[in-house]
C-alpha cells in the first residue's frame, strides 16, 4: 500500500494501518493515533509520508508532541469540508463560538498548507 525507505516510516505506517483502517478504507472521515517519535524529526517524517498519502486523498497531521510520542489525525480533506458544511455541524460549531462561514474549506486548507501539501 505505501512504501518507504525507512524503518521508522515503516513502523509509523504498521500503526496508521493498525489503528486507522477505517479512514484508510474510506469508511470514516479521519482518525486519531498515537505513534512513537523516532530519531529524525517527526515533521520531516509526516511530510515524508504526506507524499505518498496525499495520492489517495488522505492527509496526515500532528496533533500533539511529547519527547517520546506524538498524537496524529488521519484523514481524508474532501470529506471533512463536506462533514463540516452540514447544517449540524455548522450549529455544533456555532455553539461553541467558532464561525462557520465556509468553516470545512478554512480549516482542511490551514492544514493541507502547513504540513507540506501545498
């Protein structure tokens, strides 16, 4: 399914594919794991795999960092913008303060741009 040079890579994909196979499969918009930092920064990795996941309409995005750990999102951009256009989540959304004027585009451009898909 996805091929990389490098053992960490390669470890990190074990776990996407082991925590995050329904959005791997199309069957939900994203998921979040948790994967063990390695000695290369964990930017330069998620970029790495960006490469080969932005191909099969999937992107993947750091949640948060520990020295040891980082907590990712996996998900597909399309479906989130139109999961975040429905009249639910838009009032969902507006409940909590956050505007909602083309909330889904906002939000999956911010992230395409900032993790190197852009």
């Amino acid at each position: 399914m996805l091929a990389y040079a490098n053992k960490h890579c390669e470890m990190i994909r074990e776990a996407l594919v082991e925590y995050c196979a329904p959005t791997l499969a199309g069957i939900k918009t994203g998921s979040i794991c948790t994967i063990q930092n390695g000695s290369k920064d964990i930017d330069d990795e998620i970029r790495e795999l960006n490469g080969c996941l932005v191909k099969k309409g999937l992107s993947l995005i750091p949640l948060k960092k520990t020295a040891k750990t980082t907590i990712v999102y996996l998900y597909r951009p399309d479906r989130l913008k139109l999961d975040l256009q429905t009249p639910e989540a838009q009032k969902i959304l507006e409940e909590r303060g956050y505007p909602c004027r083309n909330a889904g585009a906002n939000i999956v451009t911010d992230s395409v741009t900032a993790h190197g898909r852009k």
